[in-house]
C-alpha cells in the first residue's frame, strides 16, 4: 500500500473529526453558528453534561480547542422523542463479500470487507482502518472517544437532522440522508454525505461504554453506485458490545 496515500488518507480524517468537534461548539471564542439554540449555561444539567462530552472529545485533540461560553442545548421537544422500535443489526455476509470481525479488547464487532487491507489504530485518527487493495479512497474507519460514564446516548448531540446540516456546512457537503435507529438498546445517528471534493461518505455515530464511537466509509462519487450495498451492509452491523 502507498505510504503517501496512508498518510494522506490520516490527515483527511484527523481533519475530518476536527471539522466533527467545531460543528458541535458554540462558542464566543469561536463564533459557530449552531442550528440547535442556546440557553445559559447555568441553567440546564444537560447543557452542563454536554460540556463534559465535548471537553473530553477536545482533548482527544490535544487540547487544541478551549470551550469557553455557552453549549448549545436541547429543546424540549428533541428532549422528548424516542425510538421505541428497534432495528435488527445486519449479519448478512453477502455471498462472501463480508466477514465477521471482533476487536475483542475493545469490545466491539463488524462485519467488515473481506480481503481488504487491515490496519490497527492510529493515534488520533482511528482505531481500526479497512482499505481496498486497488484504490486507498475506498475505506472503512472505526474511532472511539472516552466521555464521562453519565453520558449514555448520542442525543446528548441534539438532533439527527440538525447535526447532520450542521456538519454538511462544516464540510462543504451536500446531506443526503440524516437519520436516526434503535439497535440493541444503543442509538445510532446515521448521515449520508456527497463531499464537493468528489467523496460519498456514510458516517455513523453511537455512544456506548464510556465512549463515542463514530464509524465512516468512504468512495469516490462515481463508484458509490457499485459501493452502496456492501457499505450500507457494514454500518448496519456495527455494535459496539460483543454478543
């Protein structure tokens, strides 16, 4: 595999998770307009607790980044919906095309493709990478971020499709999709991106033991057609616990 398009591919997603944390900020020190309002600070645990996720995902940065002034805050009425059905996960292995992959030490599974190129974690850039042995701009990334153990489910973000236009802004992006699943008792935010630099990325974000987990798969636009299936086979399978 190119060593220039290993690192080429890290410093996108760096920049990329980068680009994930500034959408979620609203701060005086950096002016992000945010879609989901604000309330002061004082007044609201939940705005509090979101504080404590965001904190912990900047210092997955190095500390980079200093929250300082108001978090954005959930209304009432994204408060108080729910997802009462759950979604099956996807176990299909598609004639071969996947196969099950467990990260025993972490605790999470996959169904990941088969006879790509595997490579073990990077820091700050991903845990897991699958990538296609012809073209490098085909892969699949798994990344984990600690939070506190109070924070049990993404909606701490706000909502799905709120998230998902904020994000498309951040990345010069068109949304195609922003959705959201029950799958064993853990919430799943699901956004499908047609990037303007030519990439079509699906992005999955979850939280679960202590951790946000953010699963992406990326291809050039004109192969998505080809790479729709398989990748939406592989975000479907995704959990974040061993059964």
């Amino acid at each position: 595999v190119n060593s220039n398009s290993n690192s080429n591919s890290t410093t996108e997603f760096i920049m990329f998770r980068l680009s994930l944390l500034i959408s979620l900020l609203s701060s005086s020190s950096f002016v992000v307009v945010s879609s989901f309002g604000v309330v002061p600070s004082s007044t609201s645990s939940s705005s509090s607790s979101r504080r404590q996720v965001l904190e912990q995902v900047s210092a997955a940065f190095g500390g980079a980044l200093v929250l300082t002034g108001q978090i954005p805050s959930l209304s009432s009425a994204q408060a108080a919906t729910t997802i009462d059905e759950e979604t099956p996960r996807v176990l299909t292995r598609m004639g071969g095309l996947l196969e099950k992959y467990q990260d025993t030490n972490r605790g999470w599974t996959i169904m990941a493709p088969s006879g790509w190129n595997k490579f073990e974690g990077e820091v700050g850039a991903y845990d897991v990478k699958w990538q296609d042995l012809v073209d490098p701009k085909d892969n699949i990334k798994v990344s984990s971020t600690p939070v506190k153990s109070t924070t049990t489910s993404i909606d701490i973000l706000g909502d799905v499709q709120q998230l998902g236009e904020n994000l498309a802004s951040k990345r010069n992006a068109k949304l195609i999709i922003a959705t959201e699943r029950l799958t064993e008792g853990i919430l799943f935010y699901f956004f499908d991106f047609q990037i303007n630099d030519g990439t079509h990325q699906l992005l999955q974000l979850c939280v679960n033991k202590g951790r946000i987990w953010s699963l992406d798969t990326n291809t050039i636009e004109k192969r998505w057609g080809k790479r729709k299936e398989l990748y939406y086979n592989v975000v479907g399978s995704f959990m974040p616990k061993l059964n």
